[in-house]
C-alpha cells in the first residue's frame, strides 16, 4: 500500500506561499503555491483552467518513491514524475515565486543525496547543480527489486544490487533485513553496500513482515505472536538468491542490526548450516529476558512479555540464546557491542558470544567486539568507518570477496 511522505499543493492566483501541511503517515503533506495564468494538463491538448490547484505527491510503494501529479479539483492523475532509479525522495522545497517548480531530494542505494526539481506543468524532473558542487557520481552497481514467496506463501519484495544487475555467476552475497517495529527499509545511500559490490559481490536488502514496506498490517504479521513470520521470510530470501543463481552455498553472509541483530541470531540458531558468516550488531538476543534491562520494558508491544505464560512460549520458541545447541558446528560469528548503549544492553552480545563459543564444534571463529564510550548507534565518523571496515572485512574474508580496487 502506498505511503505519502510529501508533496506540494499549487493554487493558481498569487505564486509559491511555503505553507506545509503535517499529517498523518498515510496522507498527504503540501505547500502552498499559485500561478495565473491556465495550466495544460501533460500529454493534452486541453487546459486545466486558470487559477487551478496541482498537488505534486510523494509516497513510497513497496518502499520504493514514487512523485506524481494530480488536479486538486477533480483527483485527475496528470503526470508521474521519472525519477533516476529505484530510490527515495526526501523533503520538497518551493520553487521561485510564481512557478510551477519545486525541489526535493533524491537517493538511492548506490546514488549519492542528491537535489532534483520538478516542473508541475509537465511532471518533468531535472538535476539541480550549485555551482560549487561537482556532480557525485557512484558507478559500478545496479540495484534490481525483486519478490519471492516465503513459507507460508506470502510474497516479500527484496532489492538486489550487484556489478551488473543480473545473476551472471554466483558471487559472495551479503543479506540484510530488519524487519521490526513498522520501520521501512527505503533504499537510501549507503556507502558499505557500495562497498561490498564493487568489490565484486551481491548486497540484498529483504523488506521482512515486521516492517512497515506494506503498511501496518504487513508489521503487525510480523511481531508478537507472529514474529516468526520475519524469520522465515529472512530464510526464504537466502533461498531465492540461491536458486536463482545470485549465489552459491558457502558464499552467503548476513548481517543486522539491533532489532536486525535479534533477524541474524535468530537466523544463525535455526538455521546454521545455511550461512557462511554472520555479523550480529547493538543486538537482542535473550528474549525472555530482554524487559529487564535497556528499553526493553518499552518493547513489550513489540515481542510480546515473558511475564504472560503464552508470550512466554512464542519468545522462547525463537529466543536466539536459548536456542543455541551444544555440539553443532556453527558459521563464523561476529557480535558487536558498546558499553554505552542504553537501548540494547551489550550483555546480549557477551552473552551470546559465551554461548556460541562454548556450543560450536566447528572451526569457524566466535568474536566479541565491544566498542567503549558511544551507545546504541551514534558515534564518530572514525568510528563508523571502523565498524562498518572491520564487519565487512570479517563477512569478505569468510566468503572469500576480494579486497576491492582503489578507483
């Protein structure tokens, strides 16, 4: 279902007046703004009429941004805006007084923010350069959305981005999700991602019940009683890229972060043998006893309370901690923590860490990194790029991505 995230209301009288509506998630944000003389309607031979109303919308479908243009008398659908590529659009901004011009920005997996602007007459979207900024550019990567069926039949859409846009030849993977608390994962830049496949690999991003790329009945069936759903729809993306020729076994790693944390361990317990390498960051991952420390007792909506016999059952079903085994031989692991972190507290990641350490009777390593003095996710610039550096080079070298080449 779509979601608005903004727009533009443009009357026809008196130019660009800035006034912003707030609203609600699921309606729709405008500014104000006029023109006098008569509109045609793109594509037509006819006007709209002189002093008419345009509303330029922004919303996401599946995630992805979409901007179009409507008639505020009538709803008529003039235009939908050719955007570069599958993205998200940010805050729009009015164009001079007496257009028909607004500006937004535009980002994407592999693409840089960037400011675009469109003309409501015509629905038409141009790059706006300032004349001190040289244009960014970041090649060497396609970004493709796919869907697939999870267990229960349900169809997950899911971005796959990689050197060509195509499953030429099976290449280290790195499969992401969240999953969590109504959050949308929108295909924003990111520079690890870019990282990752211009190196030569595949870096999929699962939009997994739990989250909010279909609205809030695709995040209710996804938590509480039902978050196992997220779980299996994780593991049938790591069975799509497989059969369909992305990747190969071995060469899959997975990665996530806090609520995403508690995706990969969940992941790693239930299913062992079907990754390479993991990298379980800020996460959850003793369920039954998560309300006791951090915010934990703030999530109970969310997961559901070991203080309920029922909800107690559901969270020891998929607890990661309390589903590690004794004797298996479990992939590469590395948990990541901060001593400062208020939100999910580290002893998740030492304890897990112990856990998995004493349990795996595989080769494969079990690291902690607990990082000291910064919380849940803030941190330096420096620091970022430690972390985001050091998970990467774990997950490259376990299934065995080259280091990339310096452009």
């Amino acid at each position: 279902m779509p979601r608005a995230t903004g727009g533009f209301r443009i009357d026809g009288s008196s130019g660009v007046s800035g006034t912003r509506f707030e609203s609600l998630p699921e309606t729709v944000r405008c500014w104000d703004c006029s023109h006098p003389n008569p509109l045609r309607a793109p594509g037509s031979g006819s006007t709209v009429g002189v002093g008419c109303s345009l509303a330029v919308v922004a919303w996401s479908c599946r995630a992805v941004a979409e901007v179009l243009v409507y008639d505020l008398a009538d709803g008529t659908h003039l235009a939908t805006a050719a955007l570069p590529g599958t993205g998200a659009v940010g805050d729009f901004s009015p164009g001079p007084y007496g257009s028909y011009e607004a500006c937004f920005t535009y980002t994407g997996f592999v693409t840089p923010p960037r400011v675009l602007r469109i003309d409501a007459r015509t629905g038409r979207v141009t790059r706006w350069h300032h004349p001190s900024s040289p244009a960014r550019r970041a090649g060497g990567a396609h970004t493709r959305q796919v869907t697939f069926s999870s267990r229960d039949g349900t169809r997950v859409g899911m971005f796959v981005i990689s050197p060509t846009g195509r499953p030429d030849v099976p290449r280290p993977l790195l499969l992401t999700g969240y999953g969590g608390f109504g959050q949308i994962m929108s295909p924003r830049y990111r520079v690890q991602v870019l990282a990752w496949v211009r190196a030569g690999g595949v870096f999929a991003w699962a939009g997994l019940r739990g989250g909010g790329e279909e609205g809030e009945r695709w995040h209710l069936a996804g938590s509480g009683e039902h978050k196992q759903n997220t779980f299996d729809d994780f593991a049938a993306a790591a069975d799509h890229l497989l059969a369909a020729g992305w990747s190969e076994p071995g060469r899959v790693a997975v990665m996530g972060t806090s609520n995403g944390g508690l995706l990969v361990g969940a992941a790693l317990t239930q299913q062992p043998g079907k990754y390479a390498a993991v990298v379980c960051r800020a996460p959850l991952l003793d369920m039954v006893r998560y309300e006791r420390s951090g915010l934990g007792p703030s999530w109970v909506p969310e997961y559901g309370s070991a203080h309920d016999p029922g909800q107690l059952r559901t969270l020891l079903d998929y607890s990661p901690y309390h589903r590690v085994t004794p004797g298996t031989s479990y992939p590469a692991v590395l948990l990541t923590a901060s001593d400062g972190d208020t939100r999910t507290d580290p002893l998740h990641a030492r304890k897990m860490c112990a856990a998995l350490q004493h349990a795996t009777t595989g080769p494969a390593p079990v690291l902690l990194r607990l990082e000291h003095g910064v919380g849940h996710g803030a941190r330096s610039v420096s620091r970022a790029i430690a972390l985001e550096a050091e998970c990467l080079a774990f997950l490259a070298h376990q299934v065995g991505l080259p280091a990339p080449r310096l452009l």
